[in-house]
C-alpha cells in the first residue's frame, strides 16, 4: 500500500520534467554515431537546491561537481546507442523530479547510388523509365533529403519527415523520364543532403556517381534495317530498281553509241 502511494506520488512528478528545477546543459545532443559526449546537470536557481542529484544511466559515467556537489556531469566516450536517452533526476525538500536528454546520433549513408527499374544498357527514344536513388544505412532519415540533378539543377527533392526512426535506414527515391535524343549523354546525379541541427552548416552531403544517359535513338537503327531488309520489302525493291535500272540505261546509251559511230565509219 504504502509503495503504491509513493508510486502514485513520485510518476506524476517525475513525468512533469517542464517544472523540474533541473536544467541540462546542453539541452539535447546532436551528435555523430560514436562522438563522445558530455552533458552538465544542474539546478535552476539557487533557492531551489536539491538534496540528492544524479544521472540515471548504465552507459557512460557520472561525477559531482566539487566544491559543492549541487551540479553532476555525464560523460560517455565513443556513444553508440542509437536509442538511449538518460536522465537526470533531482530530489529537492518537497519533491522528486527528473529531465530527460533528448539525444540525436547521425550517420552519412555507406553508399548512394542510381539504377534504372528493370532495365540495363541504352535507353530507346520515346520510352519511359524509372530511376531509383538508393541510399544505405543512414540516421536519421528525417533529417535527409535526397535530391536529383541534372545538368546541375536541382529537378526533384524528397524528404522522409514523417519517419521518426533514429537507427540506420534504407530509403530509395524514384524519378521518371523519358528519354529523348537530346538528353543523350546527359549526367545525371543523386544528392544527400543530412541536416540533423536544422542549422545548415552543419548538413553532412554526400553524392552517387554520375549516370550518364545513353538514348538509343532511330536513324541509326533504320539505316541498319535498310541494308538487311530482304529483297521482297517496298524498300528493298526501290532500291534494287535504281541499282538495276541505271547500269540498264547506261548499255543501252552504250549499244547506241557504238551503232551511231557504226553507221558513220560506213558513210
Ligand atoms: C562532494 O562529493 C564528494 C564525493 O561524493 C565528497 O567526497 C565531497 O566531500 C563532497 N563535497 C561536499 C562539499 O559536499
Ligand atoms: C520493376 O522493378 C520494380 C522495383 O525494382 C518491381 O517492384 C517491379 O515488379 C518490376 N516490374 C517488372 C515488370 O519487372
Ligand atoms: C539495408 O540494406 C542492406 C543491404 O541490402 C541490408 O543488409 C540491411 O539490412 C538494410 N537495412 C535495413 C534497416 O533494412
Ligand atoms: C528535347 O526534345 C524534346 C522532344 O523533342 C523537347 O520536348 C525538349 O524540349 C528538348 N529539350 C531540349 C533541352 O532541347
Ligand atoms: C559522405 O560525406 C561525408 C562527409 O560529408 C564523408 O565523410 C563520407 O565518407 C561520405 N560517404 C560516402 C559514401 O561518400
């Protein structure tokens, strides 16, 4: 009985971090997958000095702050809980309380990279094809945006906000084109950009290969049906014809010629 009084007691309390007199210096970690961290606890004015304070945490070590003891510091080296989140609690004359550390770890993805859906080589003229960006294993996704360029211009922009996932992710983004002979031997890349401070310069950017595209277009292939096509089609019979008909010509101007000079070697 008397623990469940305490329980009910102390939960409200503790969940009530806004008016915890404890405040955390920084107040949440951005931090690269493995930085080390350091992070100051301490009371928020001093009227309101607590009893006890400390930091709720398996990872890393905590130390009281000499000469007085009323601040406590958290220290970890080489940090890589993609989910952990310590606290520091406080017990002050009147109550328990405690706030918790919001920490953010990022990572840049280990490759970036486009392919075209179902398809390999060439792409023909007139056709539609899906390019697919992948980007692996990269945290988190709700600070990435993933662009497409091409001739050096931004074309598409994607972004994963609604993912709260902090561990690493796969995500793909898709673009469609169709290709025309004067795209052909266009570049095309794929960009990441991180921004896990939502500050800017601080975003981690990392880019795929370039594709280059290759449009396969007509002329070249009907110049090629031309010379195969069979003595029976349209084509080929036009084109006998003139092949057939001006050697004809040119015998029968010949025959005529020796004739004419016949007849006047007689007269
Ligand atoms: C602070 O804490 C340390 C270790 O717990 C202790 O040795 C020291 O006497 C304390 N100092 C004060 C002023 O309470
Ligand atoms: C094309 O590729 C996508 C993704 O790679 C796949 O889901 C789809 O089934 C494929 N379609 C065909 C017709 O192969
Ligand atoms: C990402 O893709 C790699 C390679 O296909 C795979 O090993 C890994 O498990 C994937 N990660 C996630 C979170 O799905
Ligand atoms: C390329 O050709 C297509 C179709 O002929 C046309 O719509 C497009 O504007 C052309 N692009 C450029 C850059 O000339
Ligand atoms: C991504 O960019 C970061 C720096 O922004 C770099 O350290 C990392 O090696 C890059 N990763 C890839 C796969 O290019």
């Amino acid at each position: 009985m008397l623990t469940v009084l305490i329980w009910c007691f102390l939960v409200p309390m503790t969940a009530q971090s806004a008016s915890c007199p404890l405040e955390l210096i920084p107040k949440r970690v951005v931090e690269r997958h493995g930085a080390s961290l350091s992070v100051l606890c301490r009371p928020t004015t001093t009227s309101a000095e607590p009893d006890v304070i400390g930091w709720e945490s398996p990872i890393g070590k905590w130390n009281l702050n000499m000469p007085d003891n009323k601040s406590v510091t958290w220290n970890v080296e080489n940090f890589e809980d993609w989910t952990f989140e310590p606290f520091c609690f406080g017990t002050f004359s009147d109550n328990q309380c405690s706030v918790t550390l919001p920490i953010t770890l990022y990572k840049t993805p280990d490759t970036v990279s486009i392919s075209v859906q179902n398809h390999s080589g060439p792409l023909q003229e007139g056709r539609s094809y899906t390019l697919q960006c992948d980007v692996f294993n990269v945290a988190p996704v709700a600070a990435l945006t993933v662009s497409w360029l091409w001739k050096g211009e931004m074309i598409q922009t994607q972004t994963y906000d609604d993912d709260l996932t902090k561990t690493p992710e796969n995500v793909s983004s898709t673009w469609e084109i169709t290709a025309f002979r004067n795209d052909s031997n266009d570049m095309i890349t794929c960009l990441t950009i991180l921004d896990p401070k939502q500050d800017g310069p601080s975003e981690q950017v990392n880019k795929s290969a370039a594709y280059q595209v290759i449009v396969h277009f007509g002329t070249a292939t009907r110049q090629i049906t031309l010379t195969i096509t069979p003595l029976g089609h349209t084509t080929g019979v036009n084109y006998c014809l003139i092949l057939v008909v001006i050697p004809v010509i040119i015998i029968i101007m010949c025959i005529y010629c020796t004739k004419k000079r016949g007849r006047l070697d007689i007269v």
